[in-house]
C-alpha cells in the first residue's frame, strides 16, 4: 500500500511538473508603495490565468509573481496588472523604469477596486508626463479580441452608479496601459466564494481580462 501510495503521489507531482514546464511566460501583480492595498484581489490572477490557459490556449504558468516598478525583473513580463483602493506612490526611479518598461513592449493594466483612481492619476503622470488618460472607444481592439465588448467594460460591482470606463495611455500609436475604472473588473475574477457574484457577471470579467491579456502578447499596432 505504501508503495502504491508514493507511486501516486509522484505521478501527481509529475504531472503539475509537466503542466509547469510547458508554461510559456509569466505574469506579475505591480507591488507599489504609499500604503494603497496593492495585494487585493487574492484569487482573481489565478482564476484569470486558468481562465486564458482554457479557452486561448495561452500557457501561462498558474500562479501569478509579484514584482515592483524599480525592478529589472519587471521586463520579465509581458503583462502586469495592478490593483487596490487607497494611495500609491512611484518614486522617480520606479516611474523612469516603469516608463522603460512600457516603451520596451510591455503593457500594464490598472483596475481600480475604488479609491485608486486620484492616486493612479497623479502617479501615471510621472511615467508619462506628456500623456493623458483617454477613454478607448468601443470599436478599439481590447473590447475585439477573442470575445467581443460591442458595450465596453462590463459592470461588476456598483459603488457611485457611474458607467464603467475604460481609459488608455497610447504611446505613439500603442496602447501601452489600460485603466479600468467603476467597473471592478478584478473582483469578477475572484472566486464565485467571495463576492457572490452571478455566475454570467464573472464570466463577463473574465472574458474581458482575458482580452487584455491577448491583446497585451499579440497585437502590435
């Protein structure tokens, strides 16, 4: 019995093995300072990454790394999500490697989980102070990816009653951030536990992160 149970026991670590081994990249939560809760949403990469590996076929590995905007290992990442309520606060160096980041191919995506949204204005404007936030048009190619937005962003969680936006910073043409805001779109990724969100509302989040996420890998513009 002992023998048959190690037997199992090493299939079952064979197999996450391989399942790790044929992950193609990986992809980070931004760990930023001035006291904002940049850890929130525990479950939700996952479940997005799950999500994207099912119906993309996209091989990302399962679990998502956390890295912050100072970091070489930043550029490690072809898409880094970032998230939270409260204050943030890039230092110069973190803004200047931030903007490398971005102008390097990378592509960060801002969901506000409410709160964030007069911190992440001010903070932004040190990674690019020549550009503005810009609400993306419907017909834009994040809401056209493998699941179609014909509405934009859905609307997962009610807080002042205001539409969902989605708003970018376009670089030379690129779109190299999308910020979603009064939509909670992470909270949608999260386990169905959590918030007790209808189950056609999650999917809708979850089709929506997974069109960034192929956006973010595929499209060159």
């Amino acid at each position: 019995m002992k023998r048959i149970v190690c037997l199992l026991i090493g299939l079952q670590l064979l197999a996450v093995g391989s399942v790790l081994a044929q992950a193609s990249y990986r992809i980070a939560k931004l760990k930023y300072s001035g006291g904002g809760d940049w850890y929130a949403n525990k479950t939700s990469m996952p479940n997005l990454i799950r999500f994207a590996n099912q119906n993309l076929r996209m091989n990302i590995f399962p679990e998502e790394d956390i890295v912050e905007p100072g970091s070489p290992d930043i550029y490690s990442y072809p898409f880094i999500h970032m998230t939270g309520h409260g204050n943030v606060v890039f230092s110069d160096a973190e803004a200047q490697n931030l903007r490398r980041y971005l102008l390097s191919g990378g592509f960060l995506h801002i969901d506000d989980n409410y709160g964030l949204d007069k911190f992440i204005r001010r903070e932004m404007k040190k990674v690019f102070p020549e550009l503005s936030f810009v609400e993306l048009p419907y017909n834009h190619p994040v809401y056209n990816q493998k699941f179609k937005f014909p509405n934009g962003l859905p609307k997962v969680h009610e807080h002042d009653g205001k539409a969902p936006q989605g708003f970018g910073l376009i670089y030379q043409g690129r779109l190299v951030c999308f910020y979603s805001y009064e939509c909670d779109l992470g909270n949608g990724w999260e386990d169905q536990s959590v918030y007790n969100d209808p189950e056609n509302l999650r999917q809708l989040a979850l089709r929506m992160g997974a069109n960034l996420l192929q956006y973010a890998t595929t499209v060159v513009e």
